[in-house]
C-alpha cells in the first residue's frame, strides 16, 4: 500500500512540475522580449507605415525605339529587375513608314523576351494625319500584362512588306514586391 501512494505522491508531484513550468515559460519568455522592443504607440499617435505595392509609388514607363526594320521588327525594354514584378497597363506604340500608302502591320504584339507567350495582341489604325512620303500607324491600348524578375517585355511588329519602317513603343504600368 505504501508503493501505491509513494507512486501516486510522485505522479501528482510530476504534474505539479509540469504545470508550474507551463505557466512560469510563457511570462519568463514575454519579459524577455518584451525589453528589447517596447511599442508605445496608441490610435492617436499611430505606427507609420506605407503601402510598398501601391502603383503610385512603384510607377513605371519606358519608351524605346528601333529604325530601319525590315519584315519583323521588335522594340526591347529592360528586364525587370530581382524581387519585381512589372505590370503593364497601357501599350503606346507607332509605325512609321516613309512612303505614301503603306499596308498596315499584320500584327503586333506585346510579349516576353522568350517570345513563346503572347500577352496581348494590339489594335493598329491608320494615323490621322499622315505627312508628305509617310505613312504611319498606331496603337494605343489599355492591358494588362505581368512580367516577372529577369523577364524582358518586347513589343513586335510584322509588316507584309519588305518597306524599311521604324517602330516606337512606350509601356506603361507599375513594380511590385515580388519575393
């Protein structure tokens, strides 16, 4: 009978530990962080912080050109940088051929350097006013497209000609953190 209550003395003195060191840890623990920060701050003086991500402060634009295409012709931008990505909302681009009544492009396109993805297909019309020995085409779309880090967006262009042409193109959009 003494075994019985010896164990019984030991099992409840063993839960009696246990519980002491769950409830002693916690607040042991918390004063120890709590030293090294201590936050002040109420609702009328409040934490600063901003959005990271908000497209106003992470605006992007870029504008490239290339002369003298022949057939093809693709305008490169720069790749997007680590820890990016780059959206783009809005295409700009012309076509300026230097002859009188030029044929239209048979596409273009906003892609990604590989070339393998299309993003989006862009909408060519004829210029309104058109100068003397020129011919010029535009597109101007909203879209919405993602490039990742290391990802170089292209706008490309194909005309059914073999007439020398320049190509300009403006993206627009925003970067946002992108681990």
């Amino acid at each position: 009978m003494n075994a019985l209550k010896n164990r019984t003395f030991q099992f409840a003195s063993g839960l009696l530990a246990i519980g002491a060191i769950g409830l002693l840890t916690p607040r042991v623990a918390h004063a120890v962080v709590a030293t090294l920060v201590q936050v002040a701050n109420t609702t009328a003086n409040p934490v600063p912080n901003q959005d990271v991500d908000n497209s106003a402060r992470n605006f992007y634009q870029s504008f490239q050109t290339t002369s003298s295409c022949p057939n093809v012709c693709a305008v490169t931008f720069a790749a997007v940088p680590t820890g990016k990505r780059l959206i783009v909302q809005h295409v700009s681009s012309t076509l300026i051929f230097f002859v009188n009544g030029a044929v239209p492009p048979s596409r273009l396109e906003l892609t990604d350097s590989s070339q393998s993805l299309v993003f989006q297909f862009l909408r060519v019309v004829a210029a309104l006013a058109n100068f003397s020995n020129e011919t010029i085409f535009t597109s101007n779309d909203a879209v919405l497209a993602s490039f990742d880090a290391g990802q170089t967006p292209f706008v490309i262009a194909q005309v059914p000609s073999i007439q020398a042409y320049t190509l300009q193109a403006t993206i627009s959009g925003h970067m946002i953190n992108f681990p």
